[in-house]
C-alpha cells in the first residue's frame, strides 16, 4: 500500500543520506563495504518499523532471496550481546537516530492523512 512503500522509499532516503550515497547503489549495487552497510541498515530499520517478510525486503531490494536479506539481519550489530568494533558501535547509534527520523515520519503521514480523509 501507499504508506508502506512511502516509509520504504523514506528509509532509503534517510540511510543514502546519513551514508552519503546514491539510492540506486544500495538498492541494486553488489559492492562490499559502505554499500553493503547501508543496505544492511535499510533492512534493519524496514524490519522493525514494517510488517514485512524478509522476502518483501528482498523484492524491495531488486529480487534479492529471502535468505539473502535473513543472513544480513542475523549478523546485524543490534543482535549481538556486546558490539566489540566502533564500527558496529556507529551502526546501532545509527540505526537509533534514524528510528527516531522514521517514527517521526510515520507519525507526521498518520497525522496527514487523517487531516486529508
């Protein structure tokens, strides 16, 4: 629906802007490193602020598998116990500010749209 993929497309957005990329290289790109980092990010927060399947994020991202996007999950920073690098340290105070920026977002379009109906 509407607002799922608006929330989609803002999570890409945020994430290509705190990394300082093009939207389409997270989506599409098979590059390692920085990329594969905010893609990561992107799952993680679709995850948590969407009732999406892992299979629903794959198609998001270009047809990538279920197992795919389950693997990048299961080794996500904010699954660990303890976060042993700065590395995954910046990625969960990431993903902490831009929950932030998506709930801000959702709450906004809920409150634009009841104004609209």
């Amino acid at each position: 629906d509407g607002f799922e993929k608006d929330i989609c497309d803002f999570i890409l957005s945020t994430t290509a802007n705190q990394y300082s990329l093009n939207k389409e290289d997270i989506l599409t790109s098979k590059k390692r490193g920085v990329v594969s980092e905010a893609r990561r990010m992107c799952f993680a927060l679709m995850k948590e602020h969407l009732p999406f399947t892992d299979e629903e994020i794959g198609d998001y991202f270009g047809g990538r598998s279920r197992q795919y996007v389950n693997n990048e999950l299961t080794k996500l920073p904010i699954n660990q116990e303890k976060l042993a690098t700065k590395q995954e340290n910046k990625f969960v105070n990431d993903f902490i500010l831009m929950t932030t920026m998506v709930l801000r977002y959702k709450n906004a379009y809920n409150t634009n749209n009841k104004i609209d109906k």
